[in-house]
C-alpha cells in the first residue's frame, strides 16, 4: 500500500509492497551473493554493519572518514534503479548498500547531508530481507516516529528531510534475520 506520511518540515513517501515478494526474494539472494561486502572502521572501530557502494563512473562520495569512487552499475541493478528513479521523481547516481546481519547490526541517528549529495537531497531506501524499524527525530523540536520497513518496501525521503530530520536503523534485541537496505541518492559532480 502507498501512503504519504506529512511529518513536520517534510514530507515521507511509502510503498510497503514496492516490489512483488518474488522479487524481493530474488534480489535479496543475488545481492547477497554477489555484493563485495566491506567492514568499513572509523576512528578504529568497526561500523556494525556490512556495506556496498555502486556508483556512475568518477563520482566521488565521502562519509564518516570513508571514501567511495564510482566505478559503474552491475547490469542487474540498472532496471532497479530506473525503477526508484521513476517513483520518487528524481534521478540517483548511486546507491550505497547496507547489510545487517542480525540485530546487534545497526545504523545511529545521523543525516544524509554530505556536501556531495547538494543542499537538500531526495533519498530513496530500498528494504530486503527482515522487518527493522526505522526511527526518525527532529533536529529542534525533538519530535520523533517509527515506521517499519518490510521486506521489499521503498521509503522516499522528500525535502527538508536531511535538514530537520535525523535517522537510524535501531539494534533490536528481538532474533531478526539479515536485512539489506540500499539507499539510493544524487551525488552531484564536483
């Protein structure tokens, strides 16, 4: 089901069955299978995470100490991207990839608000694999919401996200399965 969700200063899109079961479990498996996942460390410390990056040729992404070049799409992404370009009306360059293996695996409240993504970027998240919550929080008033995110569901952050809101990936002591999340954006050249 698609719904927009009005939160203060932004606006979220959700599709909760973006794509079909089969091809959730379908690019779930292959993603697994093929990503060269990375254990990124920053300060010494791994992140409790597993992570991929795609991107169009010489595009340059810089997050957390880490640096990512773009050395082109697999083929088999390629019509998952136009795909998301087409729902959330904007056109991405690359895509990082998140695995979690289980729920000791997490992302902390943070924006996506590099200097290469531009002053207000769109982000479109792809959702594979066990439900996780999604937590969001606003930056001056504290306000706060969750959503889960199934399998196979896309959630579009539209403006103002980045700039009022923070975001996570929460641990959950709850047995959770893997879960990869591809997070699509714009990098903007230069």
């Amino acid at each position: 089901m698609r719904r927009t969700i009005e939160l203060t200063q932004t606006t979220l899109h959700y599709d909760d069955a973006f794509l079909t079961p089969a091809e959730a479990d379908s690019l779930f498996v292959h993603l697994r299978e093929t990503v060269d996942w990375k254990q990124e460390f920053s300060r010494g410390r791994p992140f409790p995470r597993r992570v991929g990056w795609y991107a169009d040729p010489g595009l340059v992404y810089r997050y957390s100490g880490i640096e990512h070049r773009g050395e082109g799409w697999p083929d088999t992404l390629l019509p998952l991207k136009r795909r998301i370009d087409e729902a959330a009306s904007e056109t991405f360059n690359s895509v990082l990839l998140n695995l979690y293996r289980d729920g000791r695996d997490s992302m902390g409240y943070h924006s996506d608000n590099e200097p290469e993504l531009g002053p207000d970027p769109i982000i479109a998240s792809l959702s594979l694999g066990n439900e996780r919550n999604f937590a969001l929080k606003h930056v001056e008033t504290g306000e706060r919401t969750n959503l889960p995110l199934t399998h196979g569901s896309l959630l579009v952050m539209g403006r103002g996200c980045q700039i009022h809101w923070r975001h996570m990936a929460p641990k959950t002591a709850k047995p959770v399965g893997e879960r990869i999340n591809l997070t699509f954006r714009r990098i903007v050249p230069g």
